[in-house]
C-alpha cells in the first residue's frame, strides 16, 4: 500500500508540473524525454530484467513503431490513430524472431539479437520507396509539447503498472526461474520459449508504442537514428545503472541518463557513450544492483 500511494503522489506532481509552470518548455521537454525513456527501459527490463534474456537489438522494436506513424501519417491518417498499430507491428515482428532467437543461450543469444537490430536498420536503410532510405522520413505535424508531455507521462505510467503486475504474477515467478536456471525451470513445467516469447512480445509492443512517440516528438527519423545500436546499447544502459530487475530501476536510470546526456550533448558532444561506458563499468564492478542497491541495503537495515 505503501508503493502504491508513493507512486500515486509521484504521478500527481508529474501531472502538475504544466499547469504549474506552463510556459518552462525546456523542463517539459526534459521530462517528456525522462518518460519516454523510461518507458523504453521498463521494456526493455521485462525481458532482459525479469527474465535475464539481455537483448541488444531492442531497436528494432523502437524503428518499427517509429516508422511506422510516419509512414502512415505521410498516408494521412492521425497521428493517434497510429499508436497501437505500431505497438502490434512491432509485437508482430518479435513473433517472428523470438522463436528462433529464443533456442541460443547466453552470449549466443546477445549476439543474435545484434544481428537482428543491425539487419532491420539495413532494411530501413535499403527499401527506399517505404522508409525514405539514408534520407528518413519528416513528419508534417506534431502535437503541442504539453500533449506530448501528458502522453509520455500516461504510456509511462501505464508500462510501469504493467510491469509491476507482471512482477508480482504467475508468470513473472516463471520468468524469474528462467532468469536463474532455464534448465530447473523446464523440469518444474515451464515452457521457456513460449514464456519468454510472450515477455518479447510485451516487451516489443511497449517500444513500438513508445517509438510512435519518439517520431511524433522529433518529426524527422532515419535508420541510424530509429534503428542504430547506440540506441539499443542506451536501452541496456539505464536499467542497469538504476537497477535490473527491478521496477523502479529503469526510472531511476532513465532519469539520469537523460540528464547527463542533455549536459554532456550541450558542452562535451561524442563523449555521452564514453561517459556512460565509464558508469556501467562502475556499476557492474562495484554495485551490480544498480544505483537502487545501496537504497535496498539501507532500508533493509532500518528493517
């Protein structure tokens, strides 16, 4: 009950903050970019998190749903009309690679997943009569930043509810015993490639959406921009730094990822991937809970 009233204070004064200061778009857009990302890492946690499955091509989910507003919208249709047919095109396309994906283990499968998100960027790259080609596509139109504001926020919202459930349900104990022994978890009965396929395909509906988003907010998208590996490398990176596996680690993560990026964009640009590398080499040697481990420890003690 605790978390729960905690997360409803946060999600009011997340709510406010336009009304309170309507006019601050830099803080706006800084907190639209904080949501964004934060629901692109809850997705990425549910698979790579909950399930121990880490994917670097989670990209590919995230170009799909953003290519494909814009290639609806350039057809005319609204842009809201678009969210949930991006989220199902990418689910759609988890289908299809998850199946043979999901038979590697390990590294093999991390290295499977590059392959993937490196494959549709030259798709993206190639179908130029589709996807605009080295050139992208330009949105016409986008909403004002307040309804952007209050989107992220809602898709943020509902993602972490979402994962949250799925945390505390039959089949987030199942994808917890995968997560520690795929072998132990198929003699006690559970389908390891249905219900890891089943958390991609969440997983990938959740980027697509979130990826729709990502177009409307900066009207102009390309492969490298919508599929390229430094995208999929700073999906990996957030719920790491805040804490894997855990529900508000990817927020956590997501916050501070946006901030440094936006301070190091802005007076030191090329050295955010450097930065971050330094972080989660700290993070993996020194705390590998994430940033939340210490908080744990801390009230664990105070327990």
């Amino acid at each position: 009950m605790a978390k729960l009233i905690g997360s409803l204070i946060v999600l009011a004064l997340a709510a406010i903050v336009p009304l309170v200061a309507p006019h601050a778009e830099y803080v706006l857009g800084l907190l639209f970019l904080v949501f964004l990302y934060g629901t692109m890492a809850t997705s990425w946690n549910i698979l790579g998190g909950f399930a121990g499955q880490v994917s670097f091509g989670h990209a590919a989910f995230l170009g799909i749903g953003a290519y494909t507003t814009a290639i609806l919208a350039g057809l005319g249709w609204p842009l809201w009309a678009t969210l949930p047919i991006a989220g199902a095109l990418a689910a759609i396309f988890s289908l299809l690679i998850g199946v043979p994906t999901f038979r590697l283990r390990g590294p093999y499968f991390a290295i499977a997943t590059i392959g993937v998100g490196e494959a549709t960027r030259l798709i993206a790259l190639n179908w130029s009569s589709l996807t605009g080609g080295a050139s992208g596509l330009t949105l016409a139109t986008t909403p004002p930043l307040i309804v952007q504001y209050y989107l992220a926020l809602a898709l943020c919202a509902v993602c972490v509810a979402i994962a949250a459930r799925i945390k505390a349900s039959r089949f987030g104990y199942a994808l917890a015993a995968i997560r520690s022994d795929p072998d132990a978890a198929e003699t006690l009965g559970v389908d390891t490639t249905f219900t890891k396929t089943q958390a991609l395909v969440v997983s990938a509906f959740m980027l697509g959406v979130a990826g729709s988003v990502y177009a409307m907010h900066y009207l102009f998208i390309s492969p490298d921009s919508a599929f390229g590996f430094r995208t999929s490398i700073s999906l990996v990176i957030m719920p790491i730094v805040g804490g894997i596996g855990t529900i508000a680690g990817p927020l956590l993560g997501a916050a501070i990822f946006t901030v440094l990026r936006e301070q190091l964009e802005a007076y030191f640009p090329y050295l955010d991937l450097l930065a971050f590398g330094v972080i989660l080499c700290a993070i993996v040697l020194f705390e590998p809970k994430g940033l939340l481990g210490p908080f744990d420890r801390l009230v664990k003690r105070r327990g």
